[in-house]
C-alpha cells in the first residue's frame, strides 16, 4: 500500500516535492493509480508555461491530506497510489514527444493501474488516449473545458492543444457518440465553430447553458452519454474564469468558479473512468498564491476520489451479492 | 473592411500588439469602431499604473477571436474595426491632457464612428463625452463602477478619477436624467454620499441591489432611464471584485463575479449607443496572469458585439421594411 | 474621538501606514476599538510570510473610507478607534510568542476598549482568547475557517495554528457548548476529523451545509449557539476560496466567495462580541494586487462596523427605556 | 533623543512602518534630522509608481540598524531623528503638489532641522530646494543620477522630472558654478543634450568618465566645485544599474552597481550640506525581493552616516580648538 | 526616413509598442535597417517564454532615444529603421518554424537592409543565417553567451537552442574559420565539451579568460578572426550573469556584468556585420522590472549604433577619396 | 555510483525535483556526498520563506550539469551523489527542530559521508555542526555571509539566525581559533559589534577589507587559520548583494557580486572540509527569474567540486606515492 507519510510527523513543506508526497516509485506492482507528469508546451497557442506544470501541482499538493470530504471517501490508506514521474519529452517536436508520452503510459494502462496524468499542455491528452486505447479499446470522454479542441489544424500543421479531440474521434481511438464536452466559453474563430461538435457526433454543452443545470443533472447527462464502456475525464483548468486559473495558457473570462467545477467533477460518481488528467497549468503565469497549482492539485485528489469510491463499491457490490449461505 | 488576421495563420502572439491584433490605422475612412488608449493615470487618488492600461489590454487581447459566443454575433468581418493608438497625455496636468484626449477623439466622433476608449484612469471619460457631446448633443450614460465618481472635489481641486461626472453634469455634455450608474460598493467617505446621486438627478443601483435583478431587469431599467437618444456606456473594471481585477486602482471586496458582469452587460442590447469605454486596467498590479486586461479585453469585444448587433438589426430593420415589390 | 485624517484633503498613500490612517496610539483612554497586530508565523504548517500580515493589512487599508455601506452604518466619526501597533513576538519561541501577545491585549481588554487584532497566524487567537476570558471569564467563540483548528498536536507539540481551540477548551477560555465553526472545505487528515468538533462539543457547519443556509439563517444559529454571553469572532481568511485569498498560509479550494463572507458577518448583527480578529495573511504570496490583504481590511472595517451599531443601538436603547420624566 | 527601539527586544517587523521604525513626530524640537516622504509621481514621464516610494523605503527599511559601519560612525544614540510623515500632494496638479511639498519642508528648514527626503518622482526636488534655498539661499547641488534633468521642456509643460534642475537654475535657488552631475548613461533625446550642462553653467560627469575615477578623486571634484556654502545632495536611484534598481520610473542599463554607488557617496565627508533625498523609487516594479527600497534606505542610511560624522566633526573641532586653558 | 515620434511631444508609453516607437512598415524601400521579432520557445531545454521575447523588447524599448551616448553617434534621424513585425512560427514544429522564419529574413536581406532580429529561443538564429549566407555567402559569427551551442543532438533530434551553430557549420552558412564565440561559463555536460569547439575549427574565449581581456583586446582578436568578410553578431542574454537577466531561459550564475556586456560589444566598430539578433528574452521569468528587456532594447540600439558607425565611416571614408578635383 | 539521468535523453525539467536530478536515496552505502533539506525558518529574524529553501534550491538545480567548469573538474560521474531528502522540522520550537536536524545529520556524518545542507535560516548551521563534531571533535570553520551571526540573543532568547556561531563556540562544537568570517557588511546594531569577533577570538574580515584580497590571498589566509584539522564551510546567500539574492531573510546592500563569490569559494581548494552548506534562500522573495536559488544551486555544485577536486587529488597522492615497483 503506497501512501504519502504522515504530516503530523513532519510539515508538509519538507522532503523531494512529489504529488501529495507520495513515494515516487517506478514499479506498478500492488498500485492502484499512478499519477503523472507530462511536461510539454510545444502545442500551445498562446502562453507556453505548462512543461513546468507538473512541478507547480507538486509544489501545491503538499496542501493535499488523505481524506476527501467533499467526495466522503478515504483515498489514501483505501486506495495504494504512487507518483510514478514523468514522460519523456523533446522540445520542439510534437510527435516525437506524443509517441514518448505513448510508450510511457503504455505499461501503467496495460498493468491495470489507474492513470491520472499531469500536464502539459492539452495536446499530451492524445497520447494518453492513444495508450489507454491500445488495452481497453475505443474510450467515451468527458471533455471539461473553454474550448472544444475539435479544429482541424493550426498553421497548416495536424498536432496542437486545439485539434486533438478531432485528431482522436479520426484515429478511432475515442468514439464521437460516447463524447461529451461542456463549459465552453469565450470568443471563437468563426460561427461555424460552434456547429464542430455536432457535425463530428459529439454532446457538447456550453457554459451559458451548464449554468443552468445542477451538477445532478449534468451528470446524469454525461452518464447517459457514456453508457457502460471504459471511459476517460480530461480537464482543462481554463474551465474556470480566469480569477481562478490565472496560470493557464488560453485563458477565458465569465467562467464556472472552482467551487462549480469542484461540484460538476464529484457528481460523476458511478462512471467507468479508466483515466484522467488535469492539463494546461502553467506556473509562470500563476503568480506567488499558486492559484491554479493548488485548484489542479484538488482536482486530482478528487479524481482519486472517484476511483476510490468506485473501488469501495465494487468491493462492497461483490459482498452485497455474495450468497448469504455463511449465514446464522 | 479592417479586421484582425488569421489566428489559425500565424499564432497570436506574433507582431506588435494592436487590439485583437487589428491594423493601427491612423485613417477613419471605412471604419465602423475605432478602438483606441488614453494612457493616463494622473488623476488616480490611489494606485497608479493605468497609462499602461491600454498596453497591457492589448496584450492581454491576443486572446480574442471573431464570433462572440456570448451575445451570438460575429464582429470582425461583420465590423470594420481599427486600432487607432493612443491620445497624447501630458503627465502632471490633468487640464491638458484632458483637452488632448477631447482633441484625439473628436474626429472620431465626427466621423461617425462608434469609439471604444481603453484607459487610463477614469478621469479620461470626461474629455471623451466633450467630444461625442460637442457631435450628438447631451448624453446618456450608463455607469458601472463601484463608485459613483460624484464627489465635488479632490484635495480642493476640479478634476480627479472621482469627479468627472458631477463635472459633466455640470458643463451639460450628459444629462442627469438620463445618466444610470450600477454597482456601487465598498467604504464611502460619509454617509452623505449616498444620497449624492439622487441630488444630482441620477439614478443609481448599488450592488447589493444590482445583486437581485436578473441582467434583462437591468437592462429594462437601463432602457427606460436612457430613452431613444444617444448615450455613452463607461465600465470601470473596479465594478466587479477585486479577485477579478487585481490590476485596477481603486479596488473594492464583495463585488460581482466577471460572470455576472458580462451577464450585464450582454442584456444591454438595444441601446443607442454612441461610445464606450473600458477604464482603470493597471497592469502594474495585475500579477503575471493579467487577470484584469484579459477582462478588460473581453468586455471592449463585449461592446464590439453590442455594435455588431445593433448594425445587424438596423440593417435587418431596414430589410423588413423594404417595399413588398418583389413578393408574388 | 480618534478617527482617520480627511481623505479628501491629502490623499490616502500619504504618511506612515497604521489601519485605515487612523492614529498610531499608545493610550487607551477614550478609546473604543483598538486595532492592532501580531506579526508572527512560527504556527503555521504550511507557508510562512504571516508575520508581515499587519503591514500588509494597515497597506491594503488606505482604502478604507469612513462609512459602512454595507452594514449602513458611521464608522469613523462614530467611534473612536485607534492603532494600537503590534504585540512583541519571539521568532522560533512560540510559547513565548503568546505569552507576549497576552501581556499585550491584557490591558485593551482590561480598559473595556474591544480589541480587533490582525494576524499573524491563527494560533494567535489562543493568546488573545487568554487575555479577554481573564476579564470577561468563559467566552463564546464564532470561527470562520476552512479548517477547524482541532487537532491534538502537531509534530509532537501542542501549539500550532491547527490545534489551539482545542488548548482554549482544554484551558477553559472558550466554552464548547457556546462555540461555532462554519465554513470547513478542503482534504483532512483522515474520515475521524470530521468528527472531533461533536466530541469536544463544538458545533461545525462545514461549507458544503452553509452554501445552502442564507446569511440570516447561519445568524440565527449563531444567535441561538453563543446565548447572551460575551463572544469573540475569529475569521481566518482562508474561509474563501483561494482566488479571493492567495496570500494565505493553507489555502483550500472551492470555498465561498469574498461577497458570501461579508454576506455572512454583516448578518451577526446583535451579537455580543468583545473581541475579533482576521488572521493568515501573508504577503509574500499576495501577489502585486494585494488581494488578499484588501479583503483582511475590509474585513475588519465590517467588525468595526458591527461593533458601531451595537454602540448605536444600546445608545437608543438607552435613550428609548429612559423614563419620560421631562416630557411635555 | 529621538531614536529607533531596541530591535533585540521586538523584531523589526514589529509596528506601523516608519523610516528604520523611528518615532513618528510632527514636533521639530530636539531634533537633527527629519526623514520624510513625498508621495508623488505625476512628473514621470515613463513608470509611475513613486507616489508609494515612500512607503516601499519605510517597508525595507525594518533591515536598517543603528551603527553606520561603511562609515564608521554611530548614527542613532548620536543623532536625534524623526520620521515626519508625508507631504501632501495633489494627483494630476504638479504646481499645487509642487507648492505643498515646498510648505511642508519650509519648518523644516526653518527650524535648523536636516531633512532627508524620500521620493516621489525627482519633480519634488524642487519643492525642497525651494524651502531650503528660502533659508540658506542659493545651493550647491551634488546631483547623483544616469539623467541631467536639464530638459526645457516635456510636452510644452515647464514641470517634470526632467526638467526641474534647469528651473532651479532659472529661479536662482541653485548656483550652477556650484551643481555638480555624476553618473549620467543611456540614450539620449538628441547629441546636443550632451552639450547643455555646460551650456548651464553646470559641471557634468557622465559615467563612463566616472567609472574611472576612485572615489576619492570624485570628492575632490565635488569639493573643489562645492566650495564653503550651504548644499544639497540629491540622489535618483537610477544612478545604478537596473539589476541594482529594477524598481524605478526611467531605468537604464549598465550603470555602476550599489557597491560604486556607496562608495561615492561615503566619500563625500566634510561637505556642507544642507539637505538630501533619494528619489525615483518605485515598488510596483520592485519585485518581491524589494531590491530599489533597500537600496535607497540604505543610502538614506548613508546620508544620515555623513550627518552624524559632520556634527562629530564640528563638536570634536570645537572641542579642539577650545583653549588649553588646563595644559601647562 | 523612418524614425520614431518625438519623444517630447508625446509620452513614450503612448501607442502599440514597436520596437523604440519605430514605425510597423511591411516595405523595406528608403530602409537601412529592419528591427523584426522571431517568437519562438519550442527549441528551449530549460525555460520557455521566449515566444513573448519581441512583445517584451518592445515594451522595454519604449525607454531607447536617439542618440547612442555610449557609442558616441546618432542613431534615429542618422538611420532609417523601421519594426518590420514578426516572422510566423508553428508551435510545435520547429522545422517548419525555422523554414518559415528563414522565408520572412530573405527579402531584407535581399534588399541589402540590415536585420536585427529579437528572439526567440537562440535555434531561430539559424533561420537568420541560413537567409543571409543565401544572400552574401558563408558568414563569420560573433557568438556572445554562456553556452556554445554546438551540441551534437538533443533528445535524439538535430534542432534545439543548444545545437545551431553546429548544424550551421554542416550547412557551410558560417565558416568555422571566422567564427568566435565567448563568455562561455557555467556547468557542462561532460569535460569533453571543452574541446568541441577546437574540433569543430572555432575559437572559444570562456567567461573566466575574457574578464581579463580588456574590450579593445577582445575587439581585436575578433577583427582577426573575422577578417574582411561579412559577418553576423549573435547576442545571447545568458552572457550576462542571471542578476542582469534573471528572464531567460537558461540562466548561469558568475557572469559579466551589463556594463561589461556594453563594453565588449561597443569595442566591435569598424567590423562588417550583415546582421545581428538579440535572442533568449523571456518576459515570463523577468519580473515586473523588466530587467533583461530593458538590457536586450539597449544591445539592439547599440548594434544600431555600430551600423550607424559603419555607414557614417564609410560616407565620410567615400567623401575621404573622392577625387579633390571640385577644389580650388 | 549515484548521479544524474542524462540530460540529453530527458529534458532536465522532467520528472520530481531533488537537487540536480539526483537520485531520492535513503540509504548512505556507496555514497561520497549528500545533499539534503532542512526546510526551517523559525530563528528568522526579518524575512521568513527559508523553509522553502530546499524546494527552490531543487527546483533551480536543474539547470546544473555534469562537469565544474570553474573549478576544472567532472563532479558527477566522478563522485555517487544523492539527494537525501529533508530533516524533519518543527514549525515554533526551534530547540526541537535542531535537535531533529541533528539527529538526521548524525547518520551521515558517521558513514564518512560528505553532508551538503540546503537552509532553511542559518540558525541549522548549529545542529549540522553539532552533528558533524560528535563524529569529527571540534571542527574548523569559513563563514562567508553579510553577518557575523555572534550575538549574544534574540528577544531574550538564545536560539536564532544571529546567535548560533556564539552558541557554537560556548558548546565546544567549533574552535574559535580555526574560525574565520568574511563578507561582513552592512548597518550594525551598535559599534561594539565589531569587537565581537575579536573578543571571542574569530578572525573576521568584513567585506570592506575582503574587497581588495585576490582569492588566492583570501584562500591564503583561511588555510592559515584552519590548519589540518576539519572544518566546516557554511555560505549564507546573503554573502553578496541583494541585486545577486532578493530572495533571501535579511539582505544587505552593496556586497560582493556572484562572480566574486564564486572566485572566493574556488580559491578553497586543498582545505579538508569535512561539511558544507548553503543557507538563508526565501522563495517567496525570489521573483520569477529565482536568481537566489540558481545561485545557491550552483555554489552548492562548487562545494561538490572541492569534494570532487580533493578526492582526486588524494587518489592521485596515493597513486603518485605508491612504489614504483612494476616499472621497468
């Protein structure tokens, strides 16, 4: 059982930063999940930054503890989590670097441990997919996020933090019709933009009109999407309003608050998530408070608060069902 | 027609910074909207720092696109926008630069070309309602602030970031029954001074009961104070709370979210409105996220789709009129 | 009557900082508040820079006016209130520390002066909480917070700015049975915490139970917990959400925001509070807005208020059940 | 004696910022020297931000003790210093400002009392010498800055800050055969502009010259063109390098460092003068190591260092030339 | 003749920033030299931001005059110059970012204009190069930094800011012969790093033997090298110690000095340099000084200043041996 | 043998940060040096944020590589270096805290192991140097910092960042004779201050004096004070100008540069230290070029160059003084 140490023994400020001050270890054996970096911004569109944000959430998530009581459920102790480091990376070339990503997830995804990746910019989540597919097949996908990252190219080139969700769907890797992606905001290239997601087969849900909907509803929506199958939860920290994630590379104005995406992210409970990341922080524009770190550090430990819960009601379903022939 | 270049073209973080990347055009011919600085801080009584605010807007406006999602119009290629640089200031004589600006926008104004001034400390709107006024006559005016910037004088003297609109009472170039301010909050210097507006003839909406109108119960009282003539709308980015303008000179706490301040001002549509103005971005205070000019960038794209709109239904308008002739 | 110098003759970045310009005093004789700091951050578990909390509090707090128009009541003018300077404190000594701290607000308390102390981390109240129960005996106790500040100890000891209401109960200077903490978010240290409030007979409304109470609710069960006895209001800053306080020491995400919280003070109208502080300020990580500190000290300006209409109201009260001997 | 308080007793972040945590006094009697503030920066013609100079010196300024050990002299316990507070200013007037700090510094100067001036921009120069040179007459100038400050004129205006020491020419209240300029670097408007110190009457040592000449040699100069009168000694801290003062209005770059710059500056014992200040400091763009405000409290350090040494001097001289009535 | 508006009619902080208020012009007629930026960080192995590089030279520049005081020559009203925009670049792909880059140089150099580029991460300089020697043939190169950059590959990938002048030596556009590089200092990856430049055929003065070479001593080794033919003058900011360019992107510790930096290059008159560039400005970790801006907007004018030297050298050098037939 | 991944393979910001990329390694077999934590900032007596000294020292270390170019020698490679993590610590106590620090240093130092400590304030200096003696007797000792660290307490108090080498020599842990301090500089509390030195018997050569000493005449003096016994080489960033460490507890002006501070500490070779340490880095105050933090990283990366650089040179001894037996 991998666990961070105590922090009434020692302040949470001392030792090699990590996430939450979990061991870094690179065996898979005896984990559950294994949280990630992937420290990349060669395709971001506006602010790089974000090769550095694996060390911001680290920083931050020396605020994290062990249970999650927004969820109401014990992560560590309950479930054996690592930080298992970071992708390899090469400066300069997105593919080389979207193939290194690959091959690093590869081994977490076909070990049956649970992947939650740091990023980087968005593009890295194409990588993850590509892994994750390779074992469970074609994912369904919770998008959250400002943008829906479904153009076609930029600069006449395939690869950016804009174009990967198309890049995917056409790589068959996730299924448009078990996609799902809200809190778009924020002014677009042209009308014709906001007709992408319907034209490719996918749910998108724009933030004016998520507004309206309880995190109830909303996930009821994004169960009924995704059905059965295995899925994937990506989430670009630039959901939120700016106030909230001034450390992101394409920031948006008029966004959710935290304590909306918190609520939207622990309504997804009961969802077969095979993977998730929290991508798109970048420390040099998040200024000495660590706004953006510290909210990305709790929405991971919110994640693994869904697998926890997940975990405990399997384990719980199974003695539920168990025949009750041990009985008086 | 001037509008911004490709962002799938070039990224948006190439060439000396315009607004949105427009051309900086010194020629009016053309041109629908002119968008342009008044870099003054002269007459801030607490922090300094808004001479940069037209700088810092224009970089934060790399981020703008085209088609403004939140009010459903497409500006640029529906507008002919232009950069037109900055007034010349004079700093440490706030009566002279007052007069430079008045002289810089005039033939803007005399052109029929809808300005959009970015400040600059408040005190700048001043010598822009001299110049719409001496074109269309007296004004309207909506105010959003969380101050009411009518306080007779500053350290024994005219004119200040505090006083301009009891000024512009005073010299006719706005009327007070048609002058609405909302969102008042934050400490005054005595109770008296609640009672000010009203003296003078205005309306005035302080945000906590800004707070329970929805944005179309705004709007409607804003419309029925404004009436058919022509008005000006001035934003002071200090109206919503100082989390989401950490970069402005006089912050107030406990004031509206920049969701509810885009909220707003979306619902205005239908006014006649003859310019506007974003003020008080001080990009000293604004930390390395630039918070405030990104929301004060997204607030002139506002107004730019409040023009859109209005070009669009009058020229709708006047289609829907047009003879039947054609008609079986 | 101390009050602050008129704001409208020299402007208010003029002369050396104390709280809202008030006078830097060391007397206590006609005085009725008293504000004053304790600069120390050896308590605190996570980021250090509290001990630069009053400077940054009596900086931020230029902008503070006179009258209070959210409570919609005289301030300054109305009550006579001072600066008081800073406790002593001993860098690395943090027995001392309190010690000190006590000997310092033991004659404000001692004077019937209410004392408003700005932090400095949170085990500061433990030494203010001393000082008045040894004039006022048991007090009750309103705790605004992210965190409960429960725990038994801390790497082995018993002081830190997690631990010191559980010593106030230990020590008999709050009564259990007349305490409550609203506003608890953010990962513990395990599922027990949640409990330790109930078995040390505290009662605890974390933020997720208060989002849905409204501000005349929660003073209700204020009311109906502290009873007529003398009470102290503690607020530490991280009760927001990060964005609205990133120069804290623990900051949590997903709380409420900086209007929720004055929603919530302005509304304990009534209350009999002989003391209050606002603590975990801390500079360093305030970035250039000074967000966090502008919220501390406006703040504190809603307890000066809230202190002023208690004045007001016994005064009428007074004047009300005063025999009408001298009538017609 | 006015002096600090004993900073092993409290720590020097302790109380409402002063200059080094001096009594804050607005009595002049029993006093050598007064250290005060001119909170102004409406004469910038680049960065603003000076206007909060003074309270980004006082901040630092907690680091300075009591002994001058570049020196060698004992300052406080010798010396009896005061902080005065602030002038009052008036944003967007520079002739109203101009006259009020001029009203503020004339008891001062009346008074015998030194005074030590914190800028502001270097507009304010002027005001003092205005109230000095109504006391002593027309003043010697040692003026230690990478600009002449000689310019007729910005923007058709006679006031700024860089036009003021040509305007105290003009008004007689500075000799130009006894202004000496050192350190003067970086682009200039035009070649003629190296011409208009002698042009004046004014002699000039731009830096490259300086670089070589030892300190003492520097003395000499200043000595020899000083002469026996009253002088006053001004210092624009971008004199240094921007690396050694990135927080200031209009910074150049490769300029002496602050070790050159104390080194000239304790070179100039045995002058007469009769005031000093440090100007151009302005934290907005200091960063948070507050690099620029330390550095000019420590030059303000200095020049009370060459108070002290010269009322050692005068007291141990006429101790020296008393009549050896007791020898043999 | 293209110069910048007048500085004293007009605050420099008026209009889109254009390196030194030059006029943005896109045709290269009646041109002398072409400022251009090269936003660009995919190449950076440490730090990026250098894509922000341009904008942040340009908002520094606004503090660049006319007259190079330090060179001894008029620059603006001598030379034509203009900003000739940026080059477009593709996140991601730094092949194509440099073929594109190398497009954008080729019609100034063509048009015998001379360009000083703003990086960028240094990888863009072998776009320049490879313009250039298209143009004028194999070139010599001045290369003052801290790292040679002629490492063999990064990542397994030939591009990268640490590997250019290697590949421009393959590519037969500079001559190992005429190229000098020095300021080296700083950790290497392996001792054998000492002998790559030897081996490659280039002359190396490491940091630790330059600071003990005056300017002129160094000019002269340099002139040797270059001899007759043209050459380019690359200026990495990381020459400098990280005090005087703390943003950058691979910051050492130990370096020269800015002054020293100044020094050097003003030694380098009389040389034949076709271009320059300024490259590895990151605003991102420059702080709100802009210290490392401000020092590349001062080399850009002092290259500007050794091309003004040149052409004024080489008119008066024509006027020299024209024929003296026009005498009497 | 322990050392870093190759940075040529992985981008140097990948993966957790411990110092240079090290390996994390609890165990002390096949070890020459550790460098390691304490992350402690209670005996602060201005600035706090030390705490997080290791983690920006970590952080910035990236940028170190292989081989020590200033010194001439491969250092990793060449010596098995870890990283060691962090000594526990106890926010408020500091009795408590050095003891802990002790107890983590002892293990070490009994392995014959090299210990590098990463402050946290100087007052850790104390509990190395206790550990260090009980293995190694009275140990030698070369202060480099602004301060002498002597005095007699603090607030009545005997532990803090100004009183450890006092308490040092009072426990018998360092020889006063074989103690040497260099680089004093800056205001004194008094004049007595500096007799200390000589009165406790320590050599003390104030920067001042240190100014026109080569550092071979420095290193010339230190070897002559410490003779062959072991010593202990503590560097407090404070050493050298604030320009060169904002991010520090108590900076002081006009100091040494990072070159000079470099060439001082390489001048050391051929002294047996036996320990090292790099003290006093405050993130907080770093600003986002982390100067100080480079800084240190790479002072540290010379204090493992003297260890590598003397390692050889025994090896070499030993080789050099083997007998010549096996030649012909």
């Amino acid at each position: 059982m991998y666990e961070p140490p105590d922090a009434l023994e020692a302040p949470r400020f001392t030792g090699p930063r990590t996430y939450a001050r979990l061991p870094y270890v690179k065996s898979l054996e005896g984990v559950d999940c294994a949280v990630f970096g992937m420290p990349w911004d060669g395709g971001a569109s506006f602010r790089p930054g974000a090769r550095f944000g694996p060390e911001g959430i680290r920083s931050a998530s020396g605020m994290i503890r062990t249970y999650n009581e927004g969820i109401g459920v014990q992560v560590f102790g309950a479930l054996s989590v690592i930080d298992f480091g970071d992708a390899p990376t090469v400066p300069g070339y997105i593919e080389d670097t979207l193939g290194r990503i690959t091959e690093f997830v590869r081994p977490i995804a076909a070990a049956g441990v649970t992947p939650i990746g740091m990023g980087g910019d968005h593009s890295v989540t194409l990588a993850e997919l590509r892994a994750l597919a390779a074992v469970h097949g074609p994912l369904g996908l919770v998008h959250l996020d400002a943008h829906t990252d479904l153009w076609r190219s930029y600069f006449g080139r395939p690869y950016s933090h804009g174009t990967m969700f198309r890049r995917a769907i056409e790589e068959g890797i996730i299924e448009a019709a078990r996609v799902i992606q809200a809190g778009m905001h924020g002014p677009l290239y042209e009308e014709a933009d906001l007709a992408i997601p319907a034209e490719l087969g996918v749910e998108m849900i724009p933030w004016r009109a998520l507004a309206s909907l309880t995190p109830e509803a909303f996930a009821d929506r994004v169960r009924q999407r995704l059905g059965e199958g295995p899925s994937f939860l990506t989430f670009d920290v630039d959901f939120v309003d700016i106030a909230f994630c001034p450390g992101t590379g394409t920031p948006e104005v008029g966004g959710p608050t935290s304590f909306q995406a918190l609520s939207y992210l622990r309504a997804l409970k009961g969802t077969r998530f095979v993977g998730f990341d929290v991508v798109e922080v970048s420390p040099p524009y998040d200024g000495p408070g660590q706004v953006t770190a510290l909210f990305a550090a709790n929405m991971i430990f919110d994640m693994l608060g869904l697998v926890a819960l997940s975990r405990r009601t399997s384990i719980r379903a199974n003695a539920d069902s168990a025949p009750a022939a041990t009985g008086p």
